[in-house]
C-alpha cells in the first residue's frame, strides 16, 4: 500500500502470531548458537540462510513519499508534545541499516539482509560486554545505521530492552523509553574498552514547520541521507509501513538520486524486481509476474522470455525503467494488487546473492519524480505557511 491517510489501519489489521511475541528472543537465542559454534572469539560464525532470512524479515521499512498526508504537517499553534497524534520527523544517518544485538557479554550487528555487519564486540548495552554481563534473558535488540566517516551506530529505534519487547509500544512511547535508557548510560556516546562503537541517539521533532526545518537545514555530528517521519501512533511493524515514511532531496542526501558514488547520478532510472508466479481466476492459468515488495505487480511477463533469459522463481532482477506512476486505480491479480505503470521496463541482469528483496513501488515512483517533478521541501511545509 501507499496509501498515507489511514494511519491506523495496518497496525489494527496487523496479525497476532503466539511466537512473535518472543520473536525478538528467539533472533538473539539464535545469533547466540551460531556464534558459540566458533572455536575462536574474533570468528566469524558460519553463514545460516533461514537465520538470515529471519533477522532480514523483522526490519521494519519506510515507504517512499510520493504523496504528502494531510496531517503530516502539525499547525505549530496547536502542537501540544503530549499529544500522541501526528507525526515526528527524524534526520536520518547516512549508512548501513542494521539490527544491534546485545546478550551474554558481547553484542552483534546484522544488516538489513541478515549478514553479519561486526561480530561479537563489546559496548554499554545491558548484557553488551563482560562487565555489563546479566541475566541471559536479558536482551536488547535496537535498530540501528552505522556511519563509516565517524564508526558510530546511530540509534533510530528500539525493538527490546533487557528483554521486554517494545514492538507493540507506539513510536512516541519507543522513542521516550529509548532515550531515557540510553542517558542512563554513560559514555555509550563514546569509543572505550567496554563500548568499541559510540551509541549515537539520533533526534526527534515534531513535525511541525519548525521541527521539519530543523531537520532539513541543521548539522547533526552525521551525514544525512533523507528525512524521515514517524507517526507517533505506529507500532514497530515488519516489512513495509505506511506509518513510517522517507523523503529526501539533494540538500538532505547525496543519493536523493540514485547514484554509485554520491556524486555522479545513475544515468537511467533502474529498479529491482522479484520473478513470481500466480494463478488466474476463474481459470487456471498461470502468469510470470515481477512483482515490488510488498506483492504489488509491476510487470506480466510471458513463460518464453522467463525461458529464454534464464529467470528462475524467486530471482531479483535488475531493470532499467523509463519511467513509473502511480495507476488512478489499483487492479487486483489474486493475492497481488497493481498500483503503479512502468514504460520502458529493459532487463539488465540477475543481482547477486546478498540482494534478496525487490524495491517496493513507492521507491520506483519516488526515484522517477525526482528526475522530472520531485516533491520539494516546500511541498511539504507550504501547506501550514
């Protein structure tokens, strides 16, 4: 979905599963095993792809701004930081989205496809090192970005604290506790012995005029990739979210169009689909379909060009596209929906290994508007000035 309006509609329709409750301690049980499989402390563990796949699964994902919500800009005279409707905006950190887990005397990072990012260090976490050791059980899970230029984890948000999951806490009471734990703690803002990364916690405003200019035009110890908005009734969801959204531009980012190096843009629009099949109804022919993530339908594809290039169910494929909108009116494919239209959809080549999900619609829209009507910053604020 891209749809914004409805800021509580996902986290009401949201699913209960008995063991996601203890998901967050089943990923660290897990990271545990794997690790204590090394003879040596600085080895790496060997690779476990259903443990990759299920840390990669629990991030939770932003979806693009390619429409501005009605209330995403709170009237500065009727802001009360109390309230808990409305949104909060964040400068986001330029870098390598990561889960930071702490248990058992050491702590770990895994990025947003599961790999390891560093393993086993120490930091000021509760259960982080060996002098902050405690119960097994207890457990910190927090979503992170690391920063090369400065070697700091930035902290965005919190999914477990000395073993309470706070997945089902809004993003006002996350970020509250998140901040208050983290000052407790001191010099997690600093490299030492006991804490080789600084714990960086990232800010949040409200996201009023004042707070979004804040963000977009103040310096914050990082570089910034983008602007992020968090509603701050938003439960910290997997997968895609409409309660969490990105923007950015090239003030904000120096990726605000895709680019390999930050500095030179890609010179054609290209995307990452994922090859599917699905079955036609009433009939029962199937159709190969590229598919974003999320399950929306890009593209039908007939079985002779699946044959001739080689494509098999499941592959991430690299495409370059002419251009991609938004369709006036969804349409329906069973279990998958259609709400954006490509022109010019060119295959360019299977991706590798690591990459091992597709782009959602909403960034293959944002990517094409910033290369011929992108939403600005005063689209954004223009509204309560």
């Amino acid at each position: 979905s891209t749809g914004h309006g409805n800021t509580n509609g996902r986290n009401e329709s949201r699913s209960t599963d008995v063991s996601e409750d203890h998901m967050c301690v089943t990923l660290a049980e897990k990271d545990q095993f794997e690790k204590r499989k090394c003879k040596r402390k600085t080895k790496k563990p060997p690779r476990n792809l259903k443990y990759e796949k299920l840390v990669s699964e629990e991030f939770q994902l932003p979806e693009w701004l390619i429409d501005i919500p009605s209330d995403l800009v709170t009237p500065e005279h009727s802001m009360d930081t109390d309230d808990d409707r409305g949104w909060l905006v964040v400068p986001r950190p330029e870098g390598h989205r990561c889960l930071l887990f702490a248990q058992n005397g050491f702590t770990s990072s895994r990025k947003k496809n599961g790999r390891l990012l560093h393993h086993r260090f120490s930091s000021l976490l509760p259960g982080g090192s060996s002098g902050s050791r405690s119960r097994a059980s207890d457990l910190c899970i927090l979503d992170c970005i690391f920063q090369e230029r400065i070697q700091s984890y930035c902290v965005i948000d919190i999914l477990c604290w000395k073993g309470q999951s706070m997945t089902e806490c809004t993003a006002a009471m996350r970020f509250f506790w998140l901040q208050s734990r983290l000052r407790e703690i001191a010099d997690v803002d600093k490299s030492g012995n006991s804490n080789k990364f600084p714990l960086i916690l990232v800010p949040k405003f409200n996201s009023d005029v004042s707070g979004i200019k804040k963000t977009y035009t103040q310096s914050f110890g990082y570089e910034k990739d983008g602007i992020l908005f968090y509603n701050k009734v938003g439960h910290y969801s997997k997968g895609l979210s409409p309660l969490v959204l990105v923007w950015k531009d090239s003030n904000t980012s120096r990726f605000s169009i895709d680019s390999p190096d930050g500095v030179t843009p890609y010179a054609e629009l290209s995307c990452v689909l994922k090859l599917e099949k699905i079955l036609q109804v009433p009939t029962t022919n199937t159709e190969f379909v590229l598919i974003a993530l999320g399950g929306d339908i890009v593209e039908v594809v007939p079985s002779t060009m699946v044959l001739g290039q080689g494509w098999n169910l499941g592959d991430c494929l690299r495409f370059t596209v002419e251009q991609a909108s938004l369709l006036p009116t969804p349409r329906k494919a069973g279990p998958y929906s259609q709400i954006i239209q490509v022109k010019g959809l060119h295959f360019q080549g299977k991706c590798g290994k690591s990459r091992t999900n597709p782009d959602p619609s909403c960034r293959i829209v944002f990517q094409s508007n910033q290369r011929t009507s992108p939403i600005t910053i005063s689209d954004i604020v223009g509204q309560e000035q």
